[in-house]
C-alpha cells in the first residue's frame, strides 16, 4: 500500500513537473512574440519615395522660349540726315569796275605789314632769287580777279601767268612772284583781267 502511494505521488510530481514545463515554455515563447512585436513596432518602417514635385531642369529648360530674334531693318535716311548741300560759289566779275592804283617789282613782300621790300627799276642777277609784282587795286564792284604774268625781253612766253583775286575794297593789296627770272634785258610786269584786258604794265631791267 505504501509503495502504490509513493507510485502515485511520484506520478503526480511528474505531471506537476511537465504541466509547469509547458507552462515555462508557453510563457517563454509569449513573451518572445511581445518582444519581437514591440521590436518591430520600434524600427522604422521603410518608406516609398515620394514622386518629386519640383520640374525637372530639362523640363523648365523646355518650357522657357528662347525670345524672338528681331532683325533691325535699315530705314531711309531722313531729311535731316542728308548732308547739306555746299552753297555754290559767286560767280566774279569780268573786272569792268577795277582800276589799279599802284604797281611795282621789289625783292620781298612784308607779310605783316602786306608792303614790298627792295622796290627798284634794275636788279642784277645773283642778288636775288625771286622778283615780286606788288599791285594795289580799287574795287568798288563785286569780287573779281586778276592774272600778273612777266613778259620776258625776248619772244618767249611770259613767266608766272598769277590769278590772284581781288575783293570788293577802295584798296586791296595783293602780289605775285616767279622765279624764272634769268635772262638780261628789259622785263615787263603786267596786269590784266581775267578776259585779258590790261590794266597795268611796269617795265624793270635785269643786268
């Protein structure tokens, strides 16, 4: 009887022990699942990306035009952009209302005082390099012009042939010059309009 108790009690003990066990590794495994569960709720879950709203650059390159190309178009010139036109010369007169007043040869002409230097009749050669015809005139007519030449002793053209003008002047001063002045004998100076009438001559010699 008492061997059958102990058998029994023994039984009992063994059943207690693998109910406990089950227990153990029931509550074990719960808490394994709690934890994973609460582990996963911890970690960040992965999420998608986001469609980007921001345009794209070749997107926003595409939608800007380029500005239209203008191609400037050359216009007329205008009136005011037309040069002037020059105002045509006055015509001189024949020389009709010239007189002159005074003609002479010198070797010089004073610049500032527009009178002549060295005035003489005869004149040697190598003394001077060139002889000047100093005339005065009276114009009380328009402006108009007059032509000195120096006529040689021989029959050779005349030197110089000078077209000088002459203003509208009670006395206007005014002279003309040649070089070519070599050859001995008696020389004349001569003034004449343009048309060729004379209106002054005065001889000189050259020694």
């Amino acid at each position: 009887m008492s061997v059958f108790v102990k058998f029994g009690s023994f039984k009992n003990l063994a059943s207690a022990f693998l109910l406990s066990s089950a227990c153990f590794v029931a509550l074990g495994c719960g808490g394994s699942g709690r934890d994973k569960a609460k582990d996963d709720a911890a970690k960040p879950t992965a999420q998608e990306p986001r469609a980007s709203t921001a345009p794209s650059v070749a997107a926003t390159t595409a939608a800007v035009e380029a500005p239209p190309v203008v191609t400037p178009v050359a216009s007329a010139p205008s009136k005011a952009d037309a040069p002037a036109a020059k105002p045509k010369s006055k015509p001189k007169a024949d020389g009709g209302a010239l007189s002159v007043k005074k003609l002479v040869v010198a070797k010089s002409v004073e610049k500032s005082s527009r009178e002549p230097q060295g005035v003489g009749t005869s004149f040697k050669k190598g003394e001077f390099e060139k002889l000047f015809a100093f005339v005065e005139l009276a114009n009380p007519g328009d402006e108009s012009e007059v032509v000195v030449s120096f006529d040689p002793p021989s029959d050779k053209p005349a030197k110089g042939r000078v077209r000088l003008d002459v203003g509208t002047s009670p006395r206007w001063r005014t002279w003309a010059t040649t070089k070519g002045i070599d050859e001995a004998g008696t020389w004349t100076a001569v003034v004449s309009t343009v048309d060729g009438r004379e209106l002054a001559r005065e001889p000189f010699e050259v020694l």
